[in-house]
C-alpha cells in the first residue's frame, strides 16, 4: 500500500508511525522536482489508523492498479453481427 503526501514532513511523520519507507514519487509528465510527492510505503496497516493519519496530514491513497482483477471480464459465446 502506498500512501503520497505533499509535503516531506508529513510523509516521515507517518512513516514513524506506521513503520513504512519514505521515498520521493513521480506523477507522468511533471519536470519540476518540487512538484513530485512524497510516498510512503507500507506493508500491513491498521486501516482505522491510516485513514486518521491521511486525514491529520493531507494525505490519500492511490488504487493499486499492477493487482489483477480479482475475476476476469466475461467472453463472448458469439460474434458480433452488425447487419442482419
């Protein structure tokens, strides 16, 4: 799970209190490096405590998008026909 915050402070602050990493994170087309995030890193957290800590310091989370769907889409039985 990976929590991001704007300022680095606050990234630390929750790191200590949740034992998680600190590193600096880029969003896709930003040059300026005080524009990136400050990320933390956690491996298994009380949910309850996180939101509190997200909250207290401005932070959020992204969705995990490299997890696989948990089932995958349905296929089609037929092909498709435009004209009848």
């Amino acid at each position: 799970m990976i929590a991001y915050f704007w300022e680095q402070d606050d990234a630390v602050a929750v790191a200590e209190r949740l034992g998680g990493e600190v590193r600096r994170g880029r969003f896709h087309g930003e040059d300026d490096d005080e524009d990136h995030p400050w990320l933390v890193v956690l491996d298994e957290v009380d949910q309850a405590a996180l939101d509190e800590l997200l909250t207290e310091h401005d932070g959020w989370l992204e969705p995990d998008t490299d997890a696989p769907p948990t089932t995958p889409p349905p296929l089609p039985t037929a092909p498709k026909r435009f004209k009848k």
